[in-house]
C-alpha cells in the first residue's frame, strides 16, 4: 500500500439524471429507472442535431440554489456546490481546522457553457456586455473554487483533468493527501454541465453518441449486441474522505473504505483504449495491491461501461485477465445504463454508487441489455438488484476516458 493511513467514507452527496440527491438516485438506480429523456426541440430545429435526447437532471440547480449563486456560478459548479452541500450535512458537518480540510473536485469540460454563451455574447452584441464574472465562472477549477470557498478549506483546492477519468482521480488524489498527512478531511468528487448543442453536435460528429432518438430510455445497452454508443448525461458526485482516527474521533458514521487506487495511461490514442486492454489491467491491479484486497475477496464490479462497440468489451476482457476465474463471482454492474454517462463526474457518482453497494450488499442492475453480448465473459447483473454477500466485503469501480486515462478505485467495508 502506497500508505498506512485508513480513509473512510462518512459523507455522500449528488445530483443525478436519476435524483436530486444520494437517496433518490440510489433508489431510482435500484428500480432500474432511466434518466434519459428527450430535450428542447427547438434545439434539433435550429441547430439540425442528429441525436434528440440526454440524461439531463432530475432536479434542477436553479430549483436549489439562490438566483444570484444561479447566475454567478457555471451550471458544472452550481451542480457541484448542490452535491457538496448534501454531502458535507450527510457527513455531520465535521468541525476541522480548515487547514487541515482539503477539496478536490474534478471536470472532464469545464464551464463550457459558459463559455459558449459568452462568445455568443460578444459577437451577437459587444464586448461591453460580457459578464464581469465570465472568466471565474468558465474556468475548470471553479467548481472546486467555489467548494473550498463554502467549507473555508485550506489544505489545499486541486482540480485535476482526466476527461472521464476525472471524477475517480480526484477521489483517488483526495485519499493522497490524506494518506500523505496534509489533510484530515477532504471533500472531493466530480462534476459536468455540457449538455448544449455544440456537445452534443461535436460528440455525435465522433460518433460515440447513441442514436436511438425513438427510445431514450432505453439507448444506453452496455454490453447488448446492439449497443451503439453512449448517452450524454449531467450532474455530480461528491464524497467525504477521512482518516479513519479523525472520523473516530468525532464518532462519524463510516460508510467504507477507499482502499486501494490505481493509476494507469495507455499512451496509444487521444480518444480509443489500447485494444489489449493492458492499461486497465494494470490499474486494477495497481489498485487491488494498495488496498492489499486479494481477487478472490472482490464481490463487485462497477465497470466504465459506457455502451460503445468498441470498450465494453476491452473492459469485460480486462476484467476477466485481472480476476481470472474469480470474475465468474463477481457481480457486474455498468450503471451508465441508467444514469447516462456523466463525463467527469461519472467516476464520482459511481463511486457513491459502489460505496452504497458494498454498505448496503446490494448490486445495482443494468438495464437495456436484451442480447448480451456473446463475447461478453463476465456476469452482468442484468433488470434487477442483486443481494451480494454478507461479511467483509470488497468492490472495483472503473473509470476510463479520452486520452487513455484509467483509474481503478477498490472500496471495502468498514
């Protein structure tokens, strides 16, 4: 293990295609609901968009927040601050030395629509008119900005970028600076707001965008022989991370552990995985040794599953290459399925999600899978939940993105 210092969950907060907050998305994820839903037609008229639908949120900031935090603050900070919030009430709202309190908390894009509306601004009607804030508001550390400004964190404010990697590399940097001593307390997680139709137009020009425009709610099919590319979703996960003597200390409710991150790139295509699947390989692996988990002790598995042709599969394989026959034990999940894929915050609210699994002993299901794919050589847990076991209990969650970024989280009981 990279450190000695045990780091525990006590605090979950999100805001999700699937819910508002943690409970409701947890709950809808267990009834295998879809967060998917068509958006404004007015869009598909003016701007010719071949794909008509996303996973927008449940709940909407602006029905959160106060007006003027709605308009200071680009959509991906504003759905962090919410998740934020929740998350640091659910943790009890611990008292720490803001000096010793951290946050990390990740986007994938940034405030794209922020910047998109402010060049719309200046060339419909001046620089005169641009927003004062536009620059805080755009920048891809301002959902972290705004989360150390609240919590008066201290420790230190870090935004890293992994395009869909990065909502787990921050957890798994969190972890870092607690086990490396500069933090007790650290609040971190993932967030993105890009659901607008230059997004979605550059997304589906690349061609990893479902096109199934007739049936929103069931385009994500991770793993079906007909899967045809992912659903673009919005939203935030974030998690407080602790050591596990400070949570003791205060008497915390502790939901598990992170305890094994694994980091890994493959250095072979700005937007394929490496076809052999070695840079995921090597990150779980990586991961399983830190937190010291044997394969054989590993119940589940949420994967990154997004729904391409392409990377479910070097996943599934991947998978199978690092549990080997204990794979067959594993119970599967790809909960992109229901929630859409959220870019830099997927790896964030999977996290929650695995972190619920392994306290509640509940897989959630996958949805949309009508034909599993033949070459598929796991064990899905496929339309409903699936009780995992009693006991001491270990998960993986996966997170991948462009650029050949791979993260591997192991979570375990507490």
């Amino acid at each position: 293990m990279t450190g000695t210092t045990d780091v525990v969950v006590t605090g979950l907060g999100a805001t999700s295609p699937l819910g508002g907050d943690v409970r409701s998305t947890w709950t809808a994820a267990l009834a295998g609901a879809s967060g998917a839903r068509p958006f404004d037609p007015e869009w598909v008229e003016r701007y010719g968009l071949p794909v008509t639908f996303a996973a927008t949120l449940a709940v909407p900031a602006a029905e959160v927040l106060t007006v003027p935090e709605v308009k200071r603050m680009d959509p991906s900070a504003q759905y962090a601050i919410v998740a934020a919030r929740e998350a640091w009430a659910d943790a009890g709202a611990p008292e720490v030395d803001p000096e010793r309190l951290g946050a990390v908390v990740s986007s994938g894009i940034g405030g794209i629509q922020t910047t998109l509306d402010g060049w719309d601004t200046l060339r419909e009607k001046g620089a005169r008119r641009m927003l004062p804030m536009t620059v805080p508001m755009l920048m891809p550390n301002s959902p972290v900005a705004y989360v150390s400004l609240e919590l008066h964190a201290r420790a230190g404010a870090h935004a890293l970028v992994s395009a869909c990697a990065s909502g787990s590399e921050a957890i798994g940097y969190a972890v870092d600076m607690i086990r490396a001593g500069r933090a007790d307390v650290v609040v971190a997680g993932g967030t993105e707001a890009c659901i607008h139709p230059m997004p979605i137009g550059a997304f589906a020009a690349s061609r990893t965008l479902s096109l199934r425009n007739d049936d929103p709610a069931g385009a994500s099919r991770p793993y079906d022989v007909d899967r045809d590319g992912f659903v673009l979703g919005e939203g935030a996960g974030i998690v407080v991370l602790e050591s596990a003597a400070h949570a003791a200390a205060r008497g915390a409710r502790v939901y598990a552990r992170i305890a094994g991150v694994g980091l890994s790139a493959d250095g072979y295509h700005i937007t394929s995985p490496e076809p052999s699947g070695d840079g995921q390989i090597r990150a779980m692996r990586a991961a399983l040794a830190d937190s010291g988990v044997a394969a054989r002790d590993v119940v589940h598995l949420n994967a990154h599953a997004t729904s391409t042709v392409v990377g479910d599969l070097i996943e599934a394989r991947s998978v199978r290459a690092v549990l080997g026959d204990d794979a067959d034990r594993v119970a599967l999940s790809a909960t992109k399925s229901m929630t859409g894929h959220l870019l830099g915050g997927a790896g964030a609210l999977e996290t929650i999600l695995t972190v619920l699994a392994v306290q509640e002993r509940m897989a959630p299901p996958t949805i949309n899978v009508a034909n599993p794919d033949p070459e598929l050589v796991l064990d899905l847990v496929r339309d409903t939940p699936r009780q995992l076991p009693a006991g001491d209990v270990a998960a993986i969650n996966n997170s991948f993105g462009f650029g050949g970024h791979n993260v591997a989280l192991v979570v375990t009981s507490a």
